[in-house]
C-alpha cells in the first residue's frame, strides 16, 4: 500500500507525507483495535531481529509488544550478543539476518550501519535511534499531535535544546513535510546543520509551512506544542558539564510556559527525561504534557510501520 511493502524506514527523507499519513491512519486503526481486545494476525510466521547498540525501554518494548500482537516472533540481539562490526562485518552481519528474518531493527551510533543492514540483509530494516536519526519517535509523536490538537497542517511546534541532535533532526523533517511550522530555539554552538536545514525548507515550501532556527527563547510564544529532549544524547555523557552551561537558559519551565501564552499548549518530550535539566518536574507532571500518550504510541505506530512493509 502506498509504495511500502518491503520498504526500509530508515529516515523521514524517504516518505512522502502521503506514506507518513497512510502509516498514521493505520497506526490509530490499530490502537483502536487493541483497545477493543482485538488482536491481529498480520505478521504471523514473521521474525523480526531486534539489534540493539545502545539502550532502550520504549524502542526496545514498542517492538516486542508490535510483534508478539500480530503474531510475530522478536529476537532481541544485544551489543555483547553479537559482534556486529568488531568481529562480523555489518554487511556479513547483514547477509546472515536477511537468511533467517523478515526484517530488522537496528539502534545504534552510526546512521551508516543501518543504511547497510539494509543495503546488504535483502529485508526491510527499521532505524530504531542512530546519532543522526529517531524516525520511529517522530510518527509517535505526530499522531500524538493529531490526537491532542485534531490536525497538524499550521500548527506551530517549537523544539528547544539540542538542536542538532537526532530528535531534532528528525522532527525538522517531519515537521516540514506535514505543514507544521517549527521553531529551534537553541544556543548557536547547537543549531542543526545547515545543510539539513535547507533539504527540509524544500519540504516546508512543498507543503507550506515555515522553519526558523533561533536562539531567541520569546520565540516560543503562541506555540502549540513545546518539545525537549536530554541535553546529552546517549554516547555524549562526557559533555554533561558543558551542555548544562550551554542549555540552562533553554530549560522547559513555569516561565516558558507563561510566555508561550496559549492555553491549549501541549507539551512534549520523547523520553527519557533528566527532569531538573531540560524539563522542570512540574511542567513533565502537568495537566497540558502528554508524555505518556506519546510513549503509549510508540508501540502502535511502531506496530503500523511492521504492518504496512511486511504483511
Ligand atoms: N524515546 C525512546 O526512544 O525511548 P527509549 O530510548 O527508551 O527507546
Ligand atoms: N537524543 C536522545 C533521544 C533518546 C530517545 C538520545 O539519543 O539519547
């Protein structure tokens, strides 16, 4: 359907909105589903490798959950389980999962090891967080705003911190291939790269939304959704002391909240939260933050990705 059987989900770069709004309509159908009991069987006989780098609750049990509920086998592969890369070359590694799985999931550091899982494995492989990219995350969190704010197109979203870490990145192209207008507000030593940038102004003029990246924290105001994310991404816990200095102005509070004046706000983040640093506690607790919804629809979007390139 819409091009997405044996389809690899590598990036956003590589779906039309068409296909992101095919896989969120397909996600709510399935979330519905279940929350009537009933449960599919659209990936039975199916086994799905789970490749895991770096760790993971949501990632991890999205997967697990999504296939043990259509009727697929997950096998989870740890770092020590395995010796992607060290011992086993990825395009060996590759070879032998594409033998033996339909597809497979990968999270890691290197967004070129997924780009050859894929190339080399013969079955469609789902990027589950690389430095560069969290897909995945990003349709979760679109059909979490849909559920909350009803659409998406002219909506404006504001990310703060990061802004050139993987949540960002992503969320630059999802963002400007839905119509949603985004904002990062980040130190300058943290804007997203340039080039990045300008592929996602080409979407953003395709679907008539607009970007800016700013360092300006009144840019918040009028927002409609307020996203954060850790201020060191996993593998860059040596950099804690530096980003807390860089970042603490761009900390989610009461008073960004004030400022962003707009009482149907929703705020967002994909968790884990360091609540203290990019969050407060009040505001991750408060009644306009839907966190868990977010979390919750990892697993069926996750689910709807599965469903439309394998069954
Ligand atoms: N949001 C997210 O990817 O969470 P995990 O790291 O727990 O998978
Ligand atoms: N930027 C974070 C996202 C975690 C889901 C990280 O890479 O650790």
């Amino acid at each position: 359907m819409f091009g997405l059987k044996g389809k690899s989900f590598l990036t956003l770069h590589d779906f039309s909105a068409e296909q992101i709004n095919y896989l969120l309509n397909l996600a709510a159908d399935l979330k519905a589903k279940k929350r009537m009991g009933i449960k599919g069987k659209s990936l039975e006989g199916k086994n799905v490798a789970l490749i895991f780098e770096k760790p993971s609750t949501r990632t991890r049990c999205a997967f697990t959950v999504a296939c043990v509920d259509e009727g697929a086998h997950p096998e989870y592969l740890g770092k020590d389980d395995i010796q992607l890369g060290y011992k086993e070359s990825v395009e060996d590694t590759a070879r032998v999962l594409g033998r033996m799985f339909d597809a497979i999931e990968f999270r890691g550091f290197s967004q070129q090891v997924v780009t050859d899982l894929a190339k080399y494995s013969g079955v469609p492989v789902y990027n589950g967080l690389t430095d560069e990219y969290h897909p995945t995350q990003i349709l979760a969190d679109l059909l979490t705003m849909r559920e909350h704010l009803g659409t998406l197109k002219g909506k404006k979203f504001v990310f703060m911190g990061d802004g050139r870490n993987n949540m960002s990145n992503s969320l630059l192209i999802g963002c400007s291939k839905m119509g949603i207008d985004i904002v990062i507000v980040a130190p300058k030593l943290l804007w997203p790269d340039p080039n990045h940038v300008a592929v996602c102004e080409s979407y953003a003029k395709e679907s008539g939304s607009n970007i800016l990246v700013t360092e300006d924290i009144n840019a918040v105001e009028g927002a409609n959704v307020i996203y954060t994310d850790v201020w060191c991404s996993m593998g860059e816990e040596d950099k804690a002391k530096e980003r807390v200095a860089l970042l603490s102005p761009y900390q989610v509070n009461r008073k960004l909240i004030d400022k962003v004046n707009n009482p149907n706000m929703i705020f967002m983040h994909c968790l884990p939260a360091v609540k203290g640093n990019e969050v407060t506690a009040d505001v991750f607790e408060a009644s306009y933050s839907v966190v868990f919804d977010e979390a919750e629809n990892r697993m069926h979007t996750i689910k709807a990705v599965m469903v439309a390139t394998l069954s």
